[in-house]
C-alpha cells in the first residue's frame, strides 16, 4: 500500500481483471507393480527417482515396476504414486541380537517383506554401557547408520508409601512406542488403560524395595500379582491414585526406526530388551517375497488404492503383463542378491485383459484420469497388437506399441532390457502439461533413457498400426525414440485423440474446484449469474493461452447457465445444470504439401484444413 504524505489528489491504476485460478493437474502418475522391497498395499507418494530407490530399491530382475518409474522421471515426470503388490504369503527377515553372554537384547526385522533383506548386513558398536551405533547395509550400495541409540522402551516409574520408585513398568508392545498410553490406576492394585479395550501386555522390572525375581505381565484390565507385603499394602495402594504417562528415551531405538515419516527404510525394532554386544556382521534370516502366490485380485486391490487418490492423473501397471515372456527363465536371477527372488506367475491372456478393463473402467467411472495400456509381451507383432487395443474401447484409454529397449545396470541379460513403455510414456504426458499444456498433443516427442525398440516398425506398419488406432514408438536416424501417435482407444471421431480427453480432465478438474464453494448455496437466478463468470473466466483465460481453438471466443466456447437449462424440475430436485462447450485444438496429424509445376517453378501450398483418416 503507498504511504502518503502531502495532501492531494493521487491515482492509483487496478488490473481489474477477473482472477483465474491455476489450473487443477493431470500428470501425476499412479503405479502398481512388483518391487525389490517397500510397504505391500500401501500408496506411496513419490517425487523423484532417487525417492523411489529409497523407499522401494532399486532396479530388480523380478518386476517391471521399477524400470517404468525410472523412465517416468526421465522423461519429465514429478511426481507419483505407487503401489506395491504381494500376496499374504509375503513375510519378512530378522535379526537376532544377544548380550555378551549369549542372553535376548533385541529383534530387528526388516521393514517390509521380501528376501531382499538376506543380503543386507547388520553391525553393532557400543558407545557406552546404555548406548550403541547400529549399522545396516546392502550389497547394492545402500547403507543406513543410526549413531547413539539406546534399548530401553517407554516407561514409567510407581513409588512407594515414601516416596521411593517401587516398580517400573515397560511398554513391550511395538505399537505403543510411537504412542506410549495413558494409565488410570483405579484403587488397589488394580491398572486400567484409558480409553482402551485390548489387552496390551507390559514388562515390570522390580526395584529395591520389591524383592522377586520373575518378572510378572501388566494387562489394560488388571494386574494381579504373586503375593507379596509390599504390593498388598493398602497404604501403597491408595498413595498411587493418579494418572500417569509413559516417558520415551529420545534414543530409544524402538521410536526411531519405527516413525513411518522419518524412520529407516531397511529395518524396525520388533522386541527391546537391553542394549545388544559387538556385532560385526550379522545378515538377516527368513523373509519371502509373495511372488509366487501372486493373484489377480491383488493387483486388484492395487488399483482400488489408487481410485481413493483423487490427483491422480495417468494410471499404469506395467507388472500385469505375461510376465517376461519367452525370456522369463533368464531374467529371474538376481546377480547381487545372496538368495534368488521368487518369480511371479504368468498371467493368461483372459487375466490380462481383466485388470487391463479394470484400469479402464476405473479411469471411465471416475472421470478424471488416463489408463495407458502396455501390450502383454515384447514380442507381439503388428497385427497381434492391433487384436489386442480392439479389446477396449475407451477415450480414457491409449496403447502403445512396441516395447522399449533400456540400460541395464543389471546385466542380466546383457547390456540392454526390454521393458514396456507406460512408465516413459506418462512422464512424456507430465513433460508436455508442464512445458507447453495439457492440451498439446503427447506425440513426436523424444523418449529419454530408451536404446532403442523391440519391433522395428516401417512406415507401411506404422500406418496399419494408427489406422487400428495404437500409437507406435519408432526409431527415427538422427532424431532419438519418439513417440509417433497421439490415438486413444476410441472409435468415436471427437473423442479420437489423446490430448482433447486430457483437456477435457483439466478443464473439469479445474471447474470442479473452482465451483466447490456453491454447494448448498441459494439456487437461484444470481448464483446462476456466478457459476457463468466463473466458467466463462476459466474458459477465456484457456482460449487466449491457446488451450482452445475457434478464431473468436464465440467459436472457442459457449456458456449457459440460466432458466433455459434450469428448469423447476431441476431447482426442486436441487440440481444446477451448467451448459458447457468447447472447442479443443485438433492435432495436425496429416501435414499434406501440395506441389505443383508452374511457369516459373514449383510451387508448394498447404492445404487450408489437415486431412485427418
């Protein structure tokens, strides 16, 4: 604000342009598949490549998943979320620790399931009699160190008649350690948890004034003790009538490791009992990856994870395809990894398709998202591909055809691995809205992090494939892998491409926030009046960006929110009915150069409207 001082007569110049809000996203990707290790079932927002690798490994010979977020990021992606899949059978490693003379100190067990952790290995150093660095790592490079922890759980302290601390009570339960309970001591001996009704046991460990050896268990409803003059006292009962809290080491290890946000990624505290002995190197036991079980219901479940995350823009599951086709044998060893992982089965042709129209009918039923469909093997022709996109019918929908061919830091199979193309594809999807807008066509754009393609496709091939509406990957001399279609799944004209179906998600995501506010306000004539400049501002503001097409605006769009569209039906059954249209910029997907002889040489003219097939 100008601060004045002379008195006079000033100007002040207002952009009294109407505020448009940002528009909503659609480039955040949503994944399911197999990974080395991480959370099973849980969506993880991702924001980088390197976060991945950290919550869910590296690359691995077993699952796809990790190739397809790599080449997200590669391509211009920023952000996604995934979902690990596994069956129930899934189980993970431990490490068993011991004091000097052989006795219990402590359990680690790894922080997700999988064989994975048998390669990491574990190291102990005491720093004093109380406190010790812990040590874990595994044989790719990945390595945590947590310095000064300590073994003792939350704990709280009962006094005597006089004052003394007469007992200790620990919390052994590994879920209460991030949250220690509240106790209500209720009279006598007897101890109520708050607000709990489960029995959660608790270790007492006795102190000078309780002479007894065997350490007893307190319940949330009760505790009953071995007889004993000090506990049966009255007095001392009656003096501990209070409320009181647990209190936590701040290097309790139990707290540390375990926090979800900032705890380790390879290892959780499963029982504390006293600090453990030098270790030097100790490698986890046990631990399954839920491979071989593997069910389509589980991926499945997957997908009814990612329907709940409403930001979610591009949806792929690589992992559901026949799983490494006639290469399988070969790529289910895993060269740095003390033990080989289990191989997922193969799903048949029928299973495929069904979480394949699962993909589409979430992304149909929800609206606001685009499944990109990978072809089930690298080996699939021309002709087979083109069967296969027949399968489904959808605007939500686009195939993509061959597969890609990568680095393969793993050499499993050589120096370069064939993985299908979703992954990179969505992050060309995310690269386009970010540098240009959603409503450019995700097409002649180069494929970061791909060699090359399985299937070399020629031009005759190529036009077979777009005419069956699958968008082909090829290899242009000179110009890198680009992607050379922009068709979705649909046999419908207006709903032909891929960019008009993502528009129409941004511009509804968009009107949907901007329009949350009228929900239960008066419908009435001056409401409708509101919703109208609210949609037409968005809507201008998108002509006039480019994101729509039409010489003017009347072309561009139409608005129309008034009685005609508003009838007393609708006000009764309190409806508010908002005509909408746009006009989306088609894609030049034909550039036609009309060459003629003249008199005076060749002349060249295009064409004033673009044949489209």
């Amino acid at each position: 604000m100008p601060r004045y001082q002379k008195p006079g007569v000033y100007f002040e110049w207002l952009d009294r342009r109407r505020a448009v809000a940002p528009l909503a996203r659609a480039d955040i990707a949503g994944f399911v598949g197999i990974s080395r290790r991480g959370p099973v079932g849980v969506p993880i927002r991702v924001e980088s490549w390197s976060q991945f690798t950290s919550a869910f490994g590296g690359h691995a010979n077993v699952g796809l998943l990790s190739w397809a977020v790599e080449g997200f990021f590669a391509n211009g992606g920023r952000k996604c979320w995934v979902v690990r899949e596994a069956s129930k059978s899934a189980t993970a490693g431990k490490w068993i620790l011991n004091t000097s003379s052989g006795q219990p100190a402590m359990t680690l067990g790894a922080a997700s399931p999988g064989v994975w952790a048998r390669d990491a290995a574990l190291s102990i150093t005491p720093v004093t009699t109380e406190l010790f660095t812990l040590n874990i790592r595994l044989a790719d490079g990945t390595e945590e160190v947590w310095h000064k922890l300590s073994a003792q759980p939350p704990s709280l302290e009962l006094p005597a008649p006089d004052g003394k601390p007469l007992l200790r009570l620990t919390v052994k339960n590994p879920s209460l350690w991030l949250s220690p309970p509240v106790l209500t001591f209720m009279g006598g001996i007897d101890f109520v948890l708050s607000g709990a009704g489960v029995q959660i046991p608790f270790r007492i460990e006795h102190s000078d004034h309780l002479d007894a050896a065997a350490a007893r268990h307190l319940s949330i409803e009760a505790l009953v003790p071995e007889p004993d003059e000090v506990l049966s006292d009255k007095n001392w009962s009656r003096s501990i009538k209070h409320t009181s809290v647990f209190k936590t080491d701040p290097h309790f290890a139990g707290s540390l490791l375990n926090d979800p946000a900032t705890g380790s990624h390879l290892a959780i505290v499963a029982e504390s009992l006293v600090p453990p002995a030098l270790v030097q190197f100790q490698f986890c036991k046990g631990g399954s990856d839920g491979l071989s079980d593997l069910k389509k219901e589980d991926f499945e479940s997957g997908l009814q994870l990612l329907s709940q995350i409403e930001e979610i823009g591009v949806l792929a599951t690589p992992d559901i395809a026949a799983q490494f086709s006639s290469k399988r044998d070969s790529l289910v060893s895993q060269p740095h990894c003390a033990t080989a992982p289990e191989a997922p089965p193969v799903f048949d042709t029928a299973t495929i398709v069904d979480l394949q129209q699962a993909m589409v009918g979430q992304c149909e039923e929800l609206g606001d998202r685009m499944a990109i469909l990978d072809l089930p093997c690298p080996e699939m022709t021309a002709e087979e591909a083109i069967k296969w996109r027949s399968k489904f019918n959808s605007s939500f929908a686009a195939c993509y055809f061959p597969w890609l061919r990568v680095p393969d830091p793993l050499q499993g199979n050589g120096f370069v691995r064939s993985v299908p193309p979703s992954g990179h594809v969505a992050g060309v999807y995310a690269r386009v809205e970010q540098m240009v807008g959603v409503h450019k066509p995700p097409a002649n754009e180069v494929l970061d992090g791909a060699e090359d393609v399985t299937i070399a496709a020629s031009d005759q091939l190529h036009g077979l494939l777009n005419d069956g509406q699958v968008n082909v990957i090829r290899a242009y001399p000179g110009r890198n892998i680009r992607i050379a279609g922009a068709r979705t799944s649909c046999a419908e004209t207006r709903w032909l491409f891929v960019n008009v179906r993502r528009l129409f998600i941004v511009i509804e995501r968009t009107i949907r926030i901007n329009l949350n506010w009228i929900v239960f306000e008066a419908n009435s004539p001056a409401l409708w009046r509101q919703v109208d400049r609210v949609v037409r501002a968005l809507l201008e503001d998108l002509w006039q960006r480019g994101f729509l097409d039409g010489a003017s605006r009347e072309e561009a769009y139409t608005v129309r929110c008034d009685a005609s569209t508003n009838t007393q039906a609708d006000t009764d059954a309190g409806r508010l009915v908002c005509e909408i249209g746009v006009l989306p910029p088609w894609p030049a997907e034909f550039v036609v150069l009309r060459v003629g002889i003249t008199e005076g040489g060749v002349e060249m003219g295009i064409p004033a409207e673009a044949q489209v097939a």
